[in-house]
C-alpha cells in the first residue's frame, strides 16, 4: 500500500506570518498535533507542532512580567547578534516552527513513513509531490490500516 492510499489529501496548512494563537486553535479545532507551514505555492517550510507551542507553557515566567518592554529590551541587548526569539518567545509561525522537515512522497510504500516515525519520533508526515504539500500521514493513519490488516473478519462483520 502506499502513502498516497492513506494520506489525509488537502491539508489544514498555515503561513509564516501566521499568529502562534491562531495555530493553536487550528491543532484544537481539528484535533491534530501539528500543521505543515507553507508559502503562497504551497512549498513545505517547516511543521509547527503541538510540542513546539507547549515551549509556551515550560517558560517558567509564570508570574506577571514586571515590564516586558525592559525585558525585550535586556534580551535583544544580551542576545547575540541576529538571534531569533526561542519557541517561547516567538509569535508567528515561522519563529517557532521546526525547519528541517521529514516528509515522504504519495508514492512511497507505507513502511517507509512508519519506519521514519519511530527512528525519528515523529506524529505524522507532510505528503510532498513535487515540492507542494498534498497530504499529510499520521500515526493514527497508519495504526487504522495495520488493525485492519490484523483483523480482517472484523471489517466484514
């Protein structure tokens, strides 16, 4: 079976310039982990994730800020030359966004999308066809198809 018989086809995607709390409501209203970032073609950019918006809420900084105006002004003084704002910070896709992104082709064998989430941990893959997203596979995806596979007097019932 390939990638392309399971894939969820047409993506809930964003943009760069997308807002972090936009994101997080899209991965709550549709119940997913996680969203490919594209641009205006629908080229890959990167993932935002679920874990990459929780960066949020291990910011120890849970006490009201005594003037954030002061500490931006501390953090861009202190922070090295061209530093981006960590995940914590940052408040647009492409500052919180993963950049280098595992993804597989509609073409590839499932296994190879299976094997790709567990060496790399991962919770679903963009489908990428010639540079455009197309689809995204999950692990749910593929768990479905192999309790399928495992039980097939079940699926005719």
């Amino acid at each position: 079976m390939r990638v392309r018989d399971l894939m969820t086809p047409n993506p809930v995607t964003v943009h760069s310039h997308t807002p972090v709390d936009a994101i997080a409501q899209l991965l709550v209203a549709h119940r997913i982990n996680g969203v490919p970032v594209v641009d205006e073609q629908q080229h890959l950019l990167g993932v935002v994730t679920a874990e990459d918006l929780i960066y949020r809420g291990a910011d120890e900084r849970f006490e009201p800020r005594e003037s954030l105006w002061k500490e931006n002004f501390w953090i861009s003084f202190l922070s090295p030359e061209g530093a981006q704002p960590g995940k914590a910070e940052g408040r647009t896709a492409a500052e919180v966004m993963t950049h280098k992104v595992h993804s597989v082709g509609p073409d590839d064998d499932l296994s190879v999308a299976a094997r790709l989430m567990v060496d790399w941990r991962i919770t679903s893959l963009p489908v990428v066809e010639s540079g455009v997203v197309i689809g995204v596979v999950s692990r749910i995806d593929l768990l479905r198809r192999l309790h399928e596979f495992e039980n097939p007097l079940k699926r005719e019932n």
